[in-house]
C-alpha cells in the first residue's frame, strides 16, 4: 500500500528533522546513514523540495535542510508527496475500491496524520557533523608536518657540526 519510496522518504524526514541544530547535511553525508544511492536520495529530495518539506542551498555549506517547523509536518504530509492515490479523494472515486479498502486508506490517513516529524526525530545527538568541521570549506586533505632537516643551515653553523 505505501511504497518503498514512500517509506525511504519518511526516513529522510526524521532524520533531517534530528539534524536541525546542525545545519544543512549533504546527500554525501546522508547516502551512507540511509543506505540510499546519490541519484535515489535526490530524486527523493527533488520531490520534497517541489512541495515545500524541505529546502536546500547550493555552494559550499549547503545541502539540505526540514522546511518550518518540524511540529507541524505530519507523516501524512510527506505520504501524500508520494502516494497520489492515497492523496487525492478523487481519485480514490475513479478507482472505485471496495468499501474495507476505502475505509483501510482512511484509518492509515487518520493515524499518519496524528504523528508529526518532532515525534520520531531524535534531538540530542548530532550524527552528521557539519561540512566545514568535517573536510574544511574546500575538502583539502590535512597537510602532511613540514620536514625539518638536521643540517646546518649556513656555512657558520657547518663549523659548529664538525
């Protein structure tokens, strides 16, 4: 009844949702905690950004971030993004469904729609750090310690080694 899709994006929710205090998260940094491809994670991005759940910015810093406040996006919200059918009641009258499956979608409407995002998010621990505490601004591997040599340095010191 609710796709894999459907269900990948709640997780997603939540766990934007928990990383409010941090910031934006890049779906770099998302890909591995979810277990969802790069191109996957955007498309499920795309769709949320479309309807307003959640918003990005570009450019280093950026990524993605819970549009509002978390208290009022339901589950139902972020379902009804996925899940035309469930959605729309007009279309629930073409489809002409059976009354226990009319009745099912409204007890599954009626729960998803009682439980908001700041009901599942975890707040207290920060899982993704920041870019910038991560990798530094432009993603530069730390510098190797400078050699300093034993020589002498200058032809009044190459007396003194001797």
């Amino acid at each position: 009844m609710i796709s894999k899709k459907t269900i990948n994006a709640i997780e997603l929710c939540v766990f934007l949702a928990g990383q409010r205090d941090v910031g934006y998260v890049t779906t770099t940094q998302l890909c591995p905690r979810l277990g969802l491809s790069v191109s996957y994670l955007e498309d499920i991005l795309k769709s949320l950004k479309k309807h307003d759940i959640v918003c990005a910015m570009k450019g280093p810093g950026g990524g993605y971030m819970i549009h509002g406040d978390v208290s009022l996006i339901s589950i139902w919200d972020i379902v009804c993004v996925f899940e035309q059918a469930l959605g729309d009641p007009q279309q629930d009258a073409v489809l002409d469904l059976a009354a226990y499956e009319i009745g099912l979608e409204q007890i599954v409407k009626d729960t998803l729609s009682q439980f908001t995002l700041s009901d599942f998010a975890d707040f207290s621990s920060a899982d993704v750090k920041s870019y910038a505490q991560d990798l530094g601004r432009f993603k530069f591997k730390p510098l190797a310690e400078p050699f300093m040599p034993k020589a002498p340095n200058s032809v009044f010191q190459l007396h003194m080694s001797f």
